[in-house]
C-alpha cells in the first residue's frame, strides 16, 4: 500500500533568492575547430570540468575540456566493448566514470578513465531511460519504462534501484497513481504509462531521497522518501499554476503531423491505451543542484497566451520552495526570441541538459536555419 502526504504552501513568501546568469562559451553548428555539430541529445561533465556531449545524428560521445576544446572521442560504433548502436543515455558517476545505457544492445557499460570498457546486460527487454541518477551511498536510480507489451502489463513503475555492482534490484516505485489525483484514462495517466511522463533532467537524487518534478507541472513537486524504503512521498508546492495541458478535440486518426507544428501539439502513443493529441502548457524544463546545496527547478508556464520561464528555488532538504524568479534570457540567450507562438499558447524552445560542479548550465537551441547550437552559461546564485 501506497501513502502520500499533499503540503500546499498558501503563504506568499517574499523573493530573497534570484540568479544572475553569464554565457562562457556557445557551439553554433560547429565546434571551435570547424567540425560540424549534431543536435545536443546528452550532456555529463567529470570533476576537472571536462563534459561529454551525446549528439544525436552520429551517436558520438565527444569529450571536451571546459573552455570547449575538444579532447578526444570516447565512443564507436559497433557491438563490442566500448561500441555503440543506440545511446539512450550517459551518466557520470562519483568515480568520474563514464555510464551509457545502449537501447539496442540492451547493456550497461562502464567506460573507465584508464580507457577500459565493463559491459553488464542487466536488462531482460528494451528500456528507454530517461535519466541515470546516483545516491549518495553509490547505489543507482534509473528513471526507465519497459519498452515491451509484456512489460507494460507487469509493471507500470518509472523508476528502479541498482546496485554499485549494476543488479537490477527488486525494488521498483513511481506507478502513475502516484503522479495524479485525476480518473484512470486521464492524459497524466496515459502519458505516464506510454512514456516516461518526464522530461530527461525532471529528477534529481538529494542524499537518499528522490525528488521529482512532472512532465505535467501543475506546481506539485514530489519527494520519495528513502527512510520508508520508497513506498511512501511528499508532495510540496509554492503556487498552483493551472492546468498544464488541454486535450486536442480532433481524433488522431485524422491526425496531420503539419498541424501538430503549426499549433503546437503533442502526440503520445501506447499500445495498451492507444493515442491521444495535447497542447502543452505548463512544463518542467529540469531539476539541478548548485554546488552550494540548493536546487532550481526550471520551468515553462503559461501566461494567458504567452509563456513564462521562471526558477523555482527549493531549499537543501529537497521540501519546500522558498521562492520564484521569471527569467528574461540565460546569458546572452533572450527567451522571447526562443520562444514560439502557437494556437492558443507559446512554448519555449530552449533543452536544459546539465548543471556542473561549478554551476556551469549546458542549455541548447535551434539557431537560425534550424542550426543546433549549445551555450554553456555560469550561474550564480544571490540571497
């Protein structure tokens, strides 16, 4: 049996926190020596400052220092150690090294910092994670849904335990009950169970627990607690934002995907519960930890017909939001300018990938001429 515990935060609490935001350094198409770039799919740095880039065209795992040189390639593609078919996500643990989770091989490897590969298939049926995650005593969290019909009938859980040896362990949380307080059939029901429900970076570990902000943001965030072994969260919240989507009237099946992008819609399918069509208003852009213990919780709300960037500000504990800042641009990037109109709504187009060690945030766009870009900007938190 499941227990939850709703904390509606109804008190306005005046702003003593905000950031101020400075772009470093930004790939436009190409990086610094002139070689083409691919779409940012997955973004890790180690602890000198150095990240990997996941591009989404080539399947590269490319390593740059932190100025943006490049260093070397730590990938290839193949089916042997260290070689790759379908990245689904990278990692970077407390030992600085490297963890990619192959969709089509169905493995868990280990790059090491002296070069060697460990190879564990661990995985009985295709996973799609979203995110990798490390608690504070080296044990894992993996944010994943089961990619297989069988399944999806076994388990609706989002989120599952391994070991510092990479087992699969027993325990598995996160069922879409636990996300929603609407009626089965609902579209946070639907998507919950025919994807991850949330967007790469919407969890965060902190010590033990795990803190989640969902895909459809209404303001609730969600804590599950380690001391109760998991079968037990909080829910916290420091404004109630509305509704975050609105169902879209027409039937899928004379759905037009020129449509989808001229009014903004969303398309979710699952073989169990078959598809359904949404405008997406409020959603989480990304948790991160500054180095310095608080977490910010991007993310995009809805203004009549305009959208709104805002930082949520949650305290170190990962229990309260102790206040909000709209945010105009992050360094050099204005968000108007990236933010599109749509029918009845706007989206921000901005992928917030990672957070360094040194509050570095990776944010990426699509440039003029549907170019990607990358900007790596500097955060620093006032109070």
């Amino acid at each position: 049996m499941k227990y939850f515990f709703i904390i509606f935060l109804t008190q306005v609490f005046s702003l003593n926190h905000s950031i101020e935001t400075k772009s470093l350094f930004s790939f436009k198409g190409e990086f610094f020596d002139g070689t083409p770039m691919g779409i940012p799919m997955n973004i890790e740095s180690f602890s000198d400052g150095s990240f990997v880039l996941h591009e989404n065209e080539t399947q590269d795992l490319k390593k740059f220092d932190h100025t943006g040189r490049f260093i070397e390639k730590l990938s290839r593609r193949g089916r042997g150690p260290g070689e790759f078919l379908d990245i689904d996500n990278i990692f970077i643990n407390q030992n600085d090294e490297l963890l990619v989770l192959d969709h089509k091989q169905l493995k868990f490897s280990v790059l090491k910092q002296n070069g060697d590969a460990e190879e564990h298939r661990i995985f009985k049926s295709r996973p799609r994670a979203r995110e990798i995650h490390q608690k504070s005593n080296g044990e894992y969290i993996l944010a994943s849904i089961k990619y297989s019909e069988i399944g999806r009938r076994e388990s609706g859980a989002l989120f599952y335990e391994i070991d510092e040896r990479f087992n699969i362990k027993d325990k598995e949380f996160g069922f879409t009950e636990d996300y929603t307080l609407e009626e089965i059939g609902s579209l946070p029901h639907f998507v919950m169970r025919g994807g991850s429900g949330l967007t790469d970076s919407s969890i965060l570990t902190n010590g033990e627990d795990l803190l989640v902000a969902p895909m459809f943001y209404t303001g609730r965030l969600i804590r599950y607690n380690s001391s109760s072994n998991y079968s037990t969260f909080n829910q916290f919240s420091f404004k109630n934002f509305g509704i975050p989507y609105k169902e879209y009237e027409s039937s899928s099946d004379n759905f037009n995907f020129n449509i989808m992008h001229e009014r903004g819609l969303n398309l979710v399918s699952n073989r169990t519960l078959g598809s359904r069509i949404f405008y997406h208003f409020n959603r989480s852009l990304g948790l991160f930890k500054l180095n310095t213990g608080e977490i910010l919780h991007f993310a995009q709300i809805k203004r009549g017909e305009e959208a709104d960037l805002i930082v949520e500000f949650i305290n170190e504990e990962g229990s309260k939001v102790i206040g909000t800042q709209t945010l105009r641009s992050i360094g050099d990037i204005d968000v108007k300018e990236n933010t599109s109109k749509k029918d009845n709504h706007s989206r921000i187009d901005l992928v917030f990938h990672h957070m360094d060690k040194n509050n570095r945030l990776y944010v990426s766009r699509m440039g003029k001429d549907y170019v990607p870009e990358l900007h790596v900007v500097q955060i620093k938190l006032s109070k």
